[in-house]
C-alpha cells in the first residue's frame, strides 16, 4: 500500500546548528517527540500555500540503485491517482525545475492547454486543492535528487501573489532546505525503508520494466513508450522501491516470479 513518510520522533544532529526562524518550531517540536505534520501544515499556510510535498531520490547503499522516498501534507488519495496515472512524465513541476534549482512559479494559465494528458492532470490535481505553485530543487552533498514544491488552491498567480511569494521566497526556499537537512535526510539515513515499498506497480511501470526485461535500453524504451530516458529512469527507480529490489534485474526477476509482467507474451 502506498503510504507517505511520517515525521515523528526524528533526532536532530548533535552540535550548535544555525537555524532560520521559520524551522525553530519545528526542531523544538522534534525534540519533544511530536507528531509534526500539524506543524508543517501550519507553517506552509503561514507561506500563503495549503500543501506541501518533498520528494527525494536516494542510493541507500553504493551497490544499490536509486529508491525514491515522498513526503506530503497532501491526501493519500492524491498520492496513488498521481503514481498509477504515472503523472509524473507531464508533471509541470518537474518539468520545470528538472535542470534548474532556480525556483519556478506555475498556474493554469501557464500550463493549460499544452496537451491532454497535461491538462489531465491539472484536472486531478485541481480536486485536491492543486492549482497552482511553487517549486524547486536541491543537490545535497551525496549528489540526492530532491523537489520541493509548495502548491496553492489558487487557480492562477496575479501580480500580487507573485510579489508576496518573492517576498517570501528566502524563508521558501529555507525551509525546504532545512526540512531535508534536518528531518527527511536524517529518517532515511535511520535506514528507515520508502513508504512506497509494497505499493502495487502502475501501468506504467509494468510496461517499462517488460521492455527492459525483454532487452531494451533505457534510450530504447523511451523511444518506444514516447516519454524520455530520464522518466524511463524514475520508473524504474519507482519499480524497485516497491519490490525492494537493489537493481533491475532483481525487479524483473521478482516481477516475473510474481506473475506481474510476461516476458515472453
């Protein structure tokens, strides 16, 4: 079942640390064993936004292959939409900050209109308070792919709202440091596993990892499917994760024992 990362009881690193305002809550709260979601969804409205999401995409160990880790305010209904429609190929926010960690703005006047499936998901996204945002990336020192995107029930971003987001934009983009740094980057290294492990694989992902089982390269199976090498790539990420695989191979060899692709129609 796919279920988001908890942050509750989390031990903050030893030692003086220089915080922001904006987290000073938060790490009191931590250090008291509370339960911080309230606390994170306070502070992200504080911001002007109704939701909150962090995604991180990790190597827990040097001879495993990346495993991809959620955290989110938003509900867990909108977690498996998202993951079996496989939004994550026509997400405007990823596509906007993939090669940037400049933090980029978005709206239904940005993005409506571009296809069908973008509008799909704008649609979804819409019934979950979804409408517009913020986002950005962060690289932290072990090379770990990490978004941040704070989303907003607002269907579009005015003159207004913009100026307050930039004059907010330094304890935005703090936060989202300090949230990985403090909190999601200390669970994972506990060796706790993804909360996505054991969530059944989407269309998707079956297709995906068929190709790959029957020998097709990542640039191959992109071609075919139409969606780009590096989206090849999370779903494969995403494949592992829930079978608890350490590499593909290891994922196609469960994902056949278990009757979920056919390598040989």
């Amino acid at each position: 079942m796919l279920t988001p990362l908890e942050i509750k009881g989390v031990l903050i690193p030893r030692g003086e640390r220089m915080l922001p305002p904006v987290v000073e809550s938060l790490v009191a709260a931590a250090g008291e064993g509370r339960d911080l979601l309230p606390l994170v969804v306070t502070i992200i409205q504080g911001f002007g936004f109704d939701s909150f999401v962090y995604g991180l995409s990790m190597s827990p160990r040097p001879d495993k292959e990346a495993q991809l880790y959620v955290f989110t305010t938003l509900p867990l209904e909108w977690m498996q939409i998202y993951d079996q429609k496989a939004y994550v190929e026509i997400d405007p926010r990823i596509q906007l900050v993939y090669d940037s960690t400049a933090a980029a703005l978005w709206d239904q006047t940005s993005e409506r209109g571009r296809n069908a499936r973008t509008d799909e998901f704008l649609n979804d996204a819409s019934r979950f308070g979804v409408c517009s945002g913020m986002a950005f990336t962060l690289h932290d020192v072990n090379n770990r792919g990490i978004m941040i995107a704070y989303n907003s029930k607002q269907p579009t971003i005015d003159s207004f709202r913009r100026l307050m987001i930039q004059r907010n934009l330094g304890d935005l983009l703090s936060f989202g440091h300090f949230f990985h740094e403090f909190f999601m980057r200390h669970v994972i290294e506990m060796g706790l596993p993804s909360r996505i492990r054991g969530a059944p694989m989407s269309p998707r992902e079956r297709e995906v990892l068929t190709l790959v089982a029957r020998g097709l390269l990542t640039e191959d199976v992109a071609q075919r499917v139409g969606i780009s090498p590096r989206t090849v790539q999370f779903h494969l990420d995403s494949v592992r994760t829930k079978l608890g695989a350490a590499n593909r191979q290891e994922a196609i060899a469960i994902a056949t024992r278990a009757g979920y692709i056919v390598i040989n129609p």
